[in-house]
C-alpha cells in the first residue's frame, strides 16, 4: 500500500526490506506512514469481514424468524376460519331449535285445541247428541258449502 507521501507526490511508493518506511522516503528523508497505512487497511478489512460475518448470522436469523411467523399466522388463520365456522354452524343451530320450539309451542297448541275439542264431542256424544263435524268446511280445497247465486 503507497505511503500518503507518495501517492501526494505521484511517486512509487516500494517498503524498504524491513523497515518500516518506504524507499522514497528514506532518500528523502521524510516521514512515512506506509506500514501505518497497510496495517489500517489490513485492521479495516478484518472488520469488514467481521461485520458481514455478522451480517450474514442476522440475516440467516431473520429469514428464520420470518420463516416461524409465516408458520404462526397460517396456524392463527386456521384457527380464525375454525372458529367463524363454529360460530356460524352454533348460530344456525340456535335458529334452528328456536324455529322448532316455536314449531313445537304451535303443535302443542294446535293439538290442545283438538284435544279440547275431541272432548267436548265426546261428552255430547256420550250425553246422546248427535254432533256433526262441521270442519271440512274451512278445510282448503273443499267445495264452498253455500253456492253463490
């Protein structure tokens, strides 16, 4: 590596056999700083390498990292699908039995009143009356008893 001496003065800089000044230099008498500026250039480029070692070991570790978290938040979305899914079928099934209770009141209401009704034919008829079941009448699709004129 030139001395800063040198490469000021556009000469060419050769470290004198071991010395820790160039050639140049010595002839001229003049201070020099070319170990000084190799050993920096050498302490530099360890540091450098250090910090891509560094670099690459953060990066790997990164790329891990995302890797775990993509794993997670596919888990997270699975599991966000699962319970829309559930919450969903719980609703309908709610519906669903609330529509059938209502269904269950109306038959249970429906077959009271026949009961009642069923009853009460039954004590006029044990009473001797003749009861006529004039239901068929309000029955859908049954011909209109009185015809219009």
């Amino acid at each position: 590596m030139p001395c800063t001496e040198c490469t000021r003065h556009g000469r060419t800089c050769r470290m004198a056999p071991k010395r820790p000044r160039c050639l140049e230099c010595v002839r001229r008498g003049v201070k020099c700083d070319g170990l000084f500026v190799g050993l920096q250039i050498d302490r530099r480029l360890d540091q450098q390498r250090a910090l891509r070692a560094q670099e690459e070991s953060a990066e790997d570790e990164l790329m891990k990292l995302q890797s775990e978290m993509a794993k997670v938040q596919a888990r997270v979305s699975e599991s966000l699908a699962r319970l829309t899914r559930l919450r969903t079928q719980r609703r309908f099934l709610e519906k669903r039995t609330e529509e059938l209770a209502d269904q269950d009141t109306a038959n249970l209401e429906l077959l009271d009143g026949v009961t009642e009704e069923s009853s009460l034919v039954l004590d006029a008829q044990s009473m001797g009356a003749q009861v006529v079941d004039w239901s068929f009448l309000d029955a859908p699709g049954s011909p209109d008893p009185l015809p219009s004129s």
